[in-house]
C-alpha cells in the first residue's frame, strides 16, 4: 500500500478526525486504491486520476472516477500530494473550488515527495486546522474558507512554455515538463524520415510526435499512447498547431495492460522505466513486446533508454534482431525490424 495514503488515513484512524457522515459528498484527488478504504469511512462520491493505471485501479473497486473534476459541490475533500508540488498545490486549488464553506479538506503526502515545504506553503494561504505525520509522511487539514479566490489563484497549476520547442507547452506534473527530455532530443536526432501509420507509445506532451510530424511528410495516420491525461491534453493542444496531412489519434491507454488493435509501419518511444520512485525496467519491457505485437512484417522501433537498462534481451527475443545507433550522454537509442 502506498504509505502516503496510509498518512492520509491516519488521522481518521486515530480520532484526530470525523469519519464524514455516510451521505457526505467526499471528493478524493490523485486517489489511489491498493487496498478498500477503512471500513467505516464512507465511499467517496466522486476521484480524480490522471495516471491510467490508478484510475483503473480505482474504477475496479466500483468507485467513480475521471482523469479531471467535473462539475459538482462536495462536503469533504482528500488530496494525495505527489512528487511535483505544482501538481499538489493545483489539487488543493481544485478542492477549494469544489467544496463548500467550511468543509473539511485533508492532504498527504510523503516527506520524499515535500510533504514539510507543501504543508508551508498552503499555511501561508489559508489556517491549518492540525497535522499529524505517520508512515513517513505528513498529513495536514483544514476547512474551506468563506473567501478563498486569492488562494485558488496563487495555486492554479501553472503551464508553461517548453524552451527549445517552438512553443510547445506542458503543465507541471506531468513528464518534462519544463524541458525537453536528453534522451527525447537524442532519439530524434536518429530517427530517419517515417512513413505510413505511426504509433508514438508514452508519446507524453508530444515532443517526439511533433518532431516525426515535422520532417516527415509521409506519415498518413499517427497514434500518440499515453497514460497521463494531462500530458496527453497537452500533446494535443501542441498537435493542433503542427501543420499536418496525417490523421493524428490520441488514446489515454495503460499500454502494460490493456490491447490495442493498429498496426504500423514504425513505432518511436521514449518508455517509461520508474513506478513512483522505484526504477521498474519491465514497463519499457512491456512496451517493446507490444511494439513487436503491433508491427508489420518489415516495420522499425526506434526507442531510446537510459544506459543501464536491460532491454537488448528483450528485443532480441521479441524482434530477433536489434542495432544500437548511438550511446551518448549515458543514453542508448536502439531500432529493431519486425
């Protein structure tokens, strides 16, 4: 169980606070679920989950889940802060917004992840109600103020230019968000003019696709897979200012988990390779088999990878076949042929 949503919980646990009445409306932000809530906590009415695999997590205890906040007015709200604290502050702006006047909003994080520096902050914005830390972390609370309009403002997540990309932007949280990723910059500078269907898997805010969009005129259909939500959002708001023939398609999919019917002439990918903190080689393992899966008989992969990640067995077994382009500043950029 991730010890940040044990944090959050703890407080109810210990009696520092009210479990909400059983028909309180409660708001749960970047909700997680490796586990069901504590048996006499009420089941939130409505979370909030970018990430794919959590939101199917959550979707598969019969919650109500969507990547972003709808509409509506709640009693109560929990945030689970994460490793960008823009994100977080974005979070406690959201739930100011949605619940009510003197509700209760509660927030965890892990000390890793600047649970200390994020409870400063939002102290500096509205009264902290009480704290407790517990399992490595901090969890603090507080009630909706009657005017909360200037601190909503000074925490809306900010999204902002990406230097070196023509204007593309991307909103903090997501991947790279405030630059264009090493080993992003070393891919394209190998990839060669591509033709024919295109899939772009972990596309992110779109930097890869873009640059493919840019110098090849012959791409006919490009499918961007992502499972960050607000990256993919952002991708394609940056798309729609690329001047294109190609039918673009952009899908919010957990590609380790869930099938995919195109086939391609190429695939480009940047993988990913961490689960929080935690280095985790088999989510780009998962994306090579599926690039194997997806591809036509004489179709390429381009990816590139940190250094050290075991991923040449993998291709070999998949593609029976793979080259190395370039080992520069401690990344690798590797094609196969189906």
């Amino acid at each position: 169980m991730n010890e940040a949503l044990k944090t959050l919980f703890h407080p109810f646990e210990t009696g520092s606070l009210e479990n909400p009445a059983a028909n309180d409306r409660v708001l749960f932000l970047d909700v997680e679920a490796d586990r069901s809530l504590p048996m006499d906590f009420p089941k939130p009415a409505f979370c909030v989950q970018p990430s794919r695999p959590a939101y199917l997590a959550a979707k598969g205890y019969g919650w109500t889940v969507e990547p972003r906040l709808s509409e509506g007015t709640f009693d109560a709200a929990l945030i689970l802060g994460g490793r960008y604290r823009g994100r977080s502050e974005a979070r406690v702006a959201e739930a100011l917004r949605a619940v009510k006047e003197g509700g209760l909003i509660v927030v965890a994080a892990s000390k890793d992840d600047g649970a200390q520096s994020l409870r400063k902050r939002i102290a500096q914005l509205v009264e902290i109600e009480g704290s407790e830390p517990k399992y490595h972390g901090i969890a603090f609370w507080f009630r909706r103020p009657v005017a909360c309009e200037a601190a909503v403002e000074q925490l809306q997540a900010a999204t902002a230019e990406i230097p070196g990309t023509g204007g593309m932007k991307a909103p903090v949280g997501v991947f790279s968000h405030d630059r264009i990723d090493v080993g992003s910059k070393l891919l394209v500078a190998h990839l060669p003019e591509l033709k024919g269907r295109v899939a772009d898997y972990g596309a992110g805010w779109g930097y890869l696709s873009a640059h493919a969009l840019k110098v090849s005129g012959k791409i006919t259909h490009l499918d961007l897979y992502e499972a960050d939500f607000e990256a993919l959002e952002a991708a394609r708001a940056n798309l729609d200012e690329q001047a294109s023939e190609a039918e673009l398609s952009l899908k919010w999919l957990d590609l380790t988990r869930e099938e995919i019917s195109g086939i391609y002439d190429a695939v480009i990918m940047n993988p990913p390779f961490h689960k929080g903190r935690a280095a985790e080689p088999s989510l780009g393992q998962a994306f090579i088999k599926k690039a194997a899966a997806r591809l036509r008989p004489g179709g390429r992969l381009y990816m590139v990878a940190n250094r050290q990640l075991p991923y040449e067995a993998v291709l070999q077994q998949a593609f029976g076949n793979y080259t190395q382009l370039a080992d520069q500043a401690g990344f690798k950029v590797l094609t196969a042929r189906r």
